[in-house]
C-alpha cells in the first residue's frame, strides 16, 4: 500500500513539474550559451557520442556509424570510432562548449584520456566541458 501512495507521489510529481524543470534546463542551457561565447559571431558546440537524435543549432555530432553502428552517417558531422585514438578532425581553440552523455563508460581507459586531451585541444580559451557518466 505504502509503495502504490509512493509511487502515485511520484507520478504526480512528474506530471505537474516536467514543464517546469524543462524550462530551468533550457534557461541554464541559454545562461551556458550566452557566457561560454567568446568575441567571435561562430558559435560552435560539440555533442560527443550523441547519436543522432541530438540535432540542435549551432551544435556538431561526432559519432561513430558502420555496419555494426547504424546510426544515419548523414546527421554525424564527425564520423570517428572512438577507440582507433585519432586526432579529432577539428582545428585547434575552435569549440565553444563540449557536451558528452553516458558515452565514457563504453570506453576503455585509454580511450577516454585521448577523448579529454583532444577535448583541450579543440577548446577555445575560457570554453566548457560537460557530461555524464555511470561507473
């Protein structure tokens, strides 16, 4: 009994409030976007392990696709399997802001140094990482 009042609880919560935490995402979004810019009009983001679900403005994909991974290499900006290592195919201090998603943990532990050396790389001075992963 005391499970079922929880979980209506917890329904309801959602329900009532999904709008609302959707907007304090989006402004916290907007308040990265307006104080990662730098003087330059580009603005330039990166989604890493994004799928290709994340299209967004001003954001870049830099996903893997082959026959084993079937994303849409049309949507991926950047095709690169992250485990070969390579240098990412971006010029140096160009992104804004890197953004990446449950994508570490599939990872090994060299892969995943190399991905944050070239993450430096690639960001402009006063630029921004964020992401999150589950170990």
């Amino acid at each position: 009994m005391r499970r079922a009042i929880m979980r209506k609880m917890r329904k309801n919560f959602l329900n009532d409030n999904t709008g609302r935490l959707l907007s304090i995402v989006k402004r916290l979004i907007e308040f990265m976007r307006r104080h990662i810019r730098n003087n330059s009009n580009h603005i330039f983001y990166l989604n890493i392990g994004a799928g290709v679900m994340f299209l967004k403005k001003n954001w870049r994909i830099l996903e893997y696709s082959d026959s084993k991974y079937k994303h849409n290499a049309k949507l991926i900006d950047f095709n690169i399997n992250l485990f070969d290592n390579l240098a990412f195919p971006i010029a140096d201090n160009t992104v804004d802001l890197i953004y990446s998603s449950h994508t570490f943990e599939h990872l090994h532990d060299d892969n995943v140094v190399h991905i944050l050396n070239e993450s430096y790389r690639i960001l402009k001075p006063g630029g921004g990482e964020s992401g999150s992963a589950r170990y």
